[in-house]
C-alpha cells in the first residue's frame, strides 16, 4: 500500500506549496485506500443489464430518510442494539472489501464484537488486504483464518453472518460442510454484482435458506429475483434494497472549500488546463462496459456542435480517469487511436487508475457516468461527485437511475450507440448554460444530504439487520 501511495503522489506531484495541513494528507491517504478498493471493486463486477419493472423489494432504503433531522450526527446510531452482538464478516478477495470495512467500523463503533475472514485462494497474498486487515486489527476487529476451527467455531456462535458478494457463497460448503444448514438463517447476503456468471448454482445454492439478501440497488434486486428464477429455478430469499452513502472522510474534503480549491488548482495545473476551462470526466476503470469509448464519440461531437453553431464556451476538456495500459487492452489502445485520429489530444485528458478520486472531483466540472448494457449497480462514483456538487450525465440505466434525477441533478441519456448524440447534446448544454449546470451541482449536493449519507447508509442497514435477527431467533435451527 505504501508503495501504491507514493505512486500517486508521484503521478500526481502532490505537494501543496502553501497548505501543509497533515490533516489534509492523512484525508487524502484515507480516501485513497478506499478508492483504490473501490476501482478494484468496480473493475471486478462492473457489468449489469438493462432494468426491470420495479414489482418487488422490501425497501429498507429510502423512506426513513426525509424525516431524518440534520442533528442525526450526534444522535445515537441507529445500530445500537448491535452492542455486544458477534457478527462474522465473509470477504472473498478480491470482492469490494470496501464496503464491508465500513459495515465493520459501524459496528465496532457501537460495541459490536466483529470477527473478519478473508477468503482467498492460497497463492494469492495481496498487500491491500494485508492492509486492510491491519487497517482493522487497529480498530478492534478480530481477523481470523478462513480456513481454521475458530472461524468454524465463531460461525456457529455468532448472531449473524454477513457475506459479502455473489461468490462469498462457496466459502458456506469450503468451510463449514455439512454444517451449512445450521448457520443460514441467520446469514445475511450482501450482493453488488450482477453479471451473468454470477447465477450459477454453484455459487448461490444457498440463496434461498438464507436470512435475507442485501442489495445496492432496486434495479439490481430485481435483475437478482428475475435471473435466479428464470435460469436457476431458485427464489430469492426476503430481499432489502440499501442504497450506499458517502463516507464521512469523503464529505470532509467535499464540504472544505479551502481544500477543494487547493486540489482543484494543483489537478488543473497539472494537467495543464486554466481555471475557466469547463472539464468532463468519466471516474472508473477503463473498460468497455464503462462507456469511454462512446463518452469520446460523444465529447467530439459536442465539439463539432459548437464549432458549427458557433457557441461561445470555453475550452472544454474531457477527463478520463481510471487508465491501466501496462494491462495493454485493445479497448484502451482504441481509445488513444481515436484521440489522435480526431486530433483531440490537447483536448483529452487520460489519467492512470488512482486511489484518490477526490482531487479529481474537486478539479472537475461535471462527472460523465456512461457504463453501458445495464449500467452500475449502484455507482458510488455518482453520490461523491454529487457531494462535490457536479452535475451528472449519466446514462439511464443500473443505479444512476434511482440517484440521478433527471433534468434536476444531472441528465440521462439512453446506454449504446443511441446515446451518443444525446450525450453530445447534453454536454453542450450543460458547457453553454453555466447556471444551470451550477444549480443542477447543488441540487445534488442537497440529494446527497438528504439520502446518500453514511447515517442514512447505517439506518437502512440497522433495519436490515433488526429484521434478520428477529427471523433468525425465532427459527428452529438457529
Ligand atoms: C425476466 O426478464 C425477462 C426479459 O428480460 C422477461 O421476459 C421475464 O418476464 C422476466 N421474468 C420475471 C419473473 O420477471
Ligand atoms: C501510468 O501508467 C503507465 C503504465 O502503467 C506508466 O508507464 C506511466 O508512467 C504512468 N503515468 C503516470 C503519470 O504515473
Ligand atoms: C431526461 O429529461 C429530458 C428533459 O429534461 C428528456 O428529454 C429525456 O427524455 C429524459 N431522459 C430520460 C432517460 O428520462
């Protein structure tokens, strides 16, 4: 890890000449470990498919939340009742542990004795999850073997078992073997992918026995219901939709205005763009499912589009980052080509894959969220660019549907080929109308405040949890 944070700084030559707030830095370190886990998750499971009819889910998500008060941040947290319960928590490395980090400090933070297993095939030892799970030993979380009696043994004791993404599954026959049946009702399944080969039986037999499914997004829960049924002939077991919320270290930086405006000049600098230029940028790992190719497409037209109509805007620029070339894909082979095709070189911008996003977010002025077929799951990118208040362009597909507003906070336009002129479009409105682009900004900020926090995460999760252990005492085996 340490030597993947001095990669950036390098790459980004962070050294603030005036601010040495450490703080600043030790935020910054913060939100870097989190988003390199994040880009590895969304690298690992990034591909969903067009959305269903809403017709099913029990919603743990959003109804609490407009009567939640402001002064929540020092009302007592909605996990309380978690104090002194033992709760197992299954990662499968390389699974988006991120998430599952946070579940456990929520825990802990109310007393909640939490034990930590990481599942990974024997040849694989990997410095983030060293990090991470000293990371966690520091805050009191019990880090087990996966394969040792005491995670047998703790598995049986606990009042709950989270188990985090599709695949977590295989570890319930690894481990435990014919032990499985005893522990399922009370297992909670926390699912954030949703790729075709994810439904095999093999993976999610025992979806139906379990406790309850967790699930990012509504679209996803029902791509979820639908496949499981369709191909598998399984029926999912009681289903709670929780969408995620920003991290408070997140928040931190995003409502700092010093702090943006600090990371806002370093990045523009360094990448050689004035402080009037207007930047659009795409925040994931490069990849097809994630739309760069057809965001270029589009960013070229809108050029075209204001050469022709002769609009006066500033210089625009298009951002992407999350570039990997030492993986020396096709995919971002084509995308240097078209740049240099177009001649648009001065005009795009790519970054390599960083761990910390939150400089870009400070520096640019709209996040293009483009993944394709059926979109994010959730897209947590889309809540951190709405905390910066930046606009959204997003296509209307996955999670961005049910966080992007249309026409308020951001603009939707269709995934595929169909919505590269409407991207385009889009683009040059948002360039041309300043005030709308501003205002659309702080209405999502205002979203944020109002659903996308980490409070209002732990409040949709507690009921979640509430719910699972009730079901659980009352169930014979358990
Ligand atoms: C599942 O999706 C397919 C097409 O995507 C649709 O035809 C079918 O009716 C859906 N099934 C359920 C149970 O929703
Ligand atoms: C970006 O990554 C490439 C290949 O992995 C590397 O050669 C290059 O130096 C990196 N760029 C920066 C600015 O770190
Ligand atoms: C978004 O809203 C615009 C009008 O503001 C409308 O033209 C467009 O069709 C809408 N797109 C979607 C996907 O709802």
């Amino acid at each position: 890890m340490a030597k993947l944070l001095q990669q950036h700084s390098n790459a980004a030559g962070w050294a603030p000449p005036s601010v040495q707030k450490r703080w600043l830095l030790t935020l910054l370190i913060m939100l870097s470990i989190s988003t390199l886990i994040a880009l590895l998750m969304k690298s690992a499971f990034d591909s969903c498919d067009p959305p269903h009819p809403r017709n099913f889910h029990v919603d743990a998500s959003n109804k609490q939340d407009k009567d939640f008060p402001k002064s929540i941040r020092t009302a007592p947290s909605p996990l309380s009742f978690m104090k002194s319960k033992l709760v197992l928590l299954c990662f499968i490395f390389p699974g988006g542990p991120l998430l599952l980090m946070e579940l456990a400090f929520l825990l802990r933070s109310v007393g909640t004795e939490v034990f930590w297993i990481t599942m990974q095939k024997p040849t694989e030892t990997d410095e983030v999850v060293y990090s991470l799970e000293q990371k966690m030993s520091v805050r009191g979380v019990q880090v087990l073997s996966a394969k040792g009696q005491e995670a047998i043994d703790t598995a049986f004791k606990a009042d709950l078992i989270v188990l985090n993404t599709a695949v977590a599954g295989k570890w319930l026959d690894v481990v435990l073997k014919e032990n499985v049946p005893r522990v399922l009702p009370k297992v909670l399944w926390w699912i954030h992918e949703m790729r075709g080969h994810y439904f095999k039986l093999d993976y999610v037999k025992h979806l139906p026995l379990v406790g309850g499914a967790m699930i990012d997004s509504h679209v996803t829960a029902e791509y979820w219901k639908n496949r499981t049924q369709e191909r598998l002939r399984i029926k999912m077991p009681e289903t709670y939709v929780v969408h995620l919320g920003n991290s408070k270290e997140l928040m931190d930086v995003a409502e700092d205005s010093v702090a943006k405006r600090v990371l806002r000049e370093h990045i523009r600098e360094s990448l050689g763009v004035r402080d009037e230029d207007i930047l659009f940028a795409i925040i994931n790992s490069v990849s097809r499912g994630k739309g760069q190719d057809l965001f270029l497409r589009s960013f070229y037209e809108s050029l075209q589009l204001i050469q022709v109509q002769k609009l006066k805007v500033p210089s625009m620029h298009a951002v992407i980052v999350g570039s990997d070339m030492s993986a020396q894909t096709k995919f971002e082979t084509e995308l240097r080509n078209y740049v240099m095709q177009k001649n648009i070189q001065d005009r795009v911008h790519f970054i390599n894959k960083t761990l910390t996003v939150a400089p870009y977010l400070a520096a640019i002025d709209v996040l293009v969220q483009n993944s394709q077929a059926r979109g994010e799951c959730f897209g947590r990118i889309t809540i951190e660019a709405m905390a910066f208040q930046l606009p959204v362009l997003g296509t209307a597909a996955g999670g961005t549907t049910e966080i992007v507003v249309n026409g308020t906070t951001g603009l939707l336009h269709s995934v595929g080929k169909e919505g590269v002129t409407p991207l385009a479009k889009n683009i040059v409105k948002l360039a041309t109308h300043v005030e709308r682009r501003l205002t659309m900004g702080k209405r999502g900020y205002e979203r944020v405040r109002e659903m996308f926090l980490e409070h209002h995460m732990a409040h949709r999760i507690a009921s979640v949890l509430k719910e699972v252990l009730r079901k659980s005492k009352s169930h014979p085996h358990s």
